[in-house]
C-alpha cells in the first residue's frame, strides 16, 4: 500500500505558490479564535471559522443540489486545483476552505451520490494510504455539502479531541471482541459513538455494515442511514468511529433572534472542534447550548448500546 504523505506535502506547497485563494485562507487560520468549554472528563474546543460559512449555511435541498454545478466535478473546479489519483479513480485535493491546518478533500472521479454503503473499505484503504491523516465521511443529510458527489475529507491528526479522548479509559471501554476485532463504546461523552479498532479490515467492513444494516431498518425512508464517520491507522491498527445521527441540523440553527445559532454539526464538529462561523455564536455558546445540540442531533449512549449488540 502506498503511503502518499510526501505526495501529499508536495501538493499542498504547490497550491500555496499556485493558487492565492487557498494560500491566503490557510494563513488566516492563524487568525481563527479557539475557546474551550469544560465537561467532566473532557472537553470541547469552539473555533470560530468565518471561512466556514458556506459550508455551514449550504443549502442541500434537493432543488438546490438539482440547479447548482457540482464544484466537485473536475470540470466545475477553480483553474488553479491540482490533485493526486489515488485508491482507483479517487483525486486527493487540497480543501480551499480550511478548518486544519492541513485539509483535504478526496474526490471520487465520478459524480456518484454520497454513500458510505460499498465504500468502507475505500475508506480504510484512505487511511492506511494517508497515516498523518484522520479520513472523515459526512453523509448525504447529515454535513456532506456536496450530497450529490461521492467524496470524504481528511485533517492532519492530533487536532480533534476525540483522538486522544479515546485512549481514557473512563470514557471509552472494550464492549466486545471477536479476533483482533474490538467494538469500544462510549459512557459520559454527550454523544453515541460506535469505535471499532483492529488490524483485519475485511473484519472491521463487516461489522460495519451489519451495524448499518441494522441502523438503516430505523430510518428506511432515507437515502442512506445518517452516520457520521472518522476513521485512523496506526501501527497496524485502524480506529473507526461511526457516530449515528437523528437530525441533520439543531433547532437552534432554525431559531430565530438571540436564539440562534448558525452552527451545522458534521464529523469534525462531534469530533470534538464545534465549528462556528459567525462572531456571535462563538462568544455565547455555552456548555449547556452544547449537549442541547449533541442531544437533538445525536443517538443516545443507551440506544446505541442496543443497536451495537452482537455487531461483531
């Protein structure tokens, strides 16, 4: 298997000579605000993003999707866009709307829909293939602004809370193993969050789809079940983790006033890094405004635990 980081580093210090849009935005990350709020036995970081406001505020209606050029078509990007092949038809792109320092967006070469269904082991091959990376998947309604074009994201890791979260005990614990295979869960974290760890990715595309499967029986009117995904390798050994959801957006994102926030959670943001693009919602964004947000757009600790049950 290859590992492209060098490719990857390569490409990012071409684009920044090439391409001003992308160079100038990924210097104004060192101008994006960064607070923490506190819970017990962990914590969330809020940014504050201007950047972000487009895929925030996206519009992925069908009728919006239908009557907009796809921008991840090759033939809809910027002039200025270079990419690497990788993994069959896939094109490693540098993300001109950064939220790492070091973003991609991994293209398929086919304006396919959004879906994760036959495209795990794509997945996994990704993140062996990128080893600086955390690979991120955002499903068709729940944080793909691109729903319609087949694509996963990747950032540089050690920037999202969960990576380390995952390694405290206290939170995170061994449900299950079956081989090299282990299903981990989570207890006190805010949020359901399914991790599955191990070195046989044949095994690891296998519980995942019968998790799938048994998850998408609940939400048979959608395109696809709404998951959130982010998945690692690391000597051998692939961290997955899959993250169910009910809703797309919170209420707060509807409300109107005081009351709003214009915040749209995405894997990054149940990561642990909540994204705000707008100066106001950074400032007044509280803890209890947080689990609000986890709560609403979130399975539950317990439903999880009954959906995972005999998964391996």
């Amino acid at each position: 298997m290859t590992d492209y980081s060098q490719k990857v580093r390569e490409l990012f210090e071409g684009q920044f000579r090439e391409w001003k849009l992308a160079s100038d935005n990924y210097q104004q990350l060192d101008a994006v605000r960064v607070r923490t709020v506190s819970f017990p036995g962990y914590s969330i970081s809020v940014q504050f993003n201007p950047g972000r406001i487009t895929s925030s505020a996206a519009k992925v209606d069908a009728k919006s999707i239908e009557t907009r050029p796809c921008f991840l078509c090759e033939k809809n990007r910027p002039a200025e866009q270079r990419g690497i092949k990788v993994e069959g038809d896939y094109i490693i792109l540098i993300n001109p709307f950064p939220i790492f320092r070091r973003h991609l967006t991994i293209v398929s070469g086919s304006h396919t829909p959004q879906r994760i269904a036959g495209n795990f082991g794509t997945m996994l091959s990704l993140a062996r293939s990128l080893p600086e990376y955390v690979i991120f998947y955002n499903g068709p309604q729940c944080g793909a602004s691109a729903p319609d074009h087949l694509h996963f994201q990747a950032g540089n890791r050690g920037f999202l809370p969960i990576e380390k979260d995952v390694t405290n005990s206290n939170l995170c614990r061994k449900e299950a193993q079956t081989g090299e295979t282990e299903l981990l869960l989570w207890n006190g974290y805010g949020r359901g969050i399914m991790t599955l760890r191990g070195s046989d990715s044949g095994a690891l595309e296998s519980a995942f789809t019968r998790f799938l499967e048994r998850f998408g029986l609940a939400q048979a009117d959608r395109p696809e079940p709404m998951v959130n995904i982010l998945a690692s390798h690391d000597k051998g050994l692939w961290t997955v983790h899959v993250i169910p959801r009910r809703v797309h957006r919170p209420s707060c994102y509807f409300a109107e006033g005081d009351a709003r926030i214009l915040l749209s959670p995405a894997s990054v943001d149940l990561g642990g890094v909540f994204i705000t693009p707008r100066g106001e919602d950074f400032t007044k964004i509280t803890a209890d405004d947080i689990m609000t947000i986890l709560d609403e757009v979130c399975l539950g600790e317990d439903e999880l635990k009954n959906l995972t049950h005999k998964i391996l």
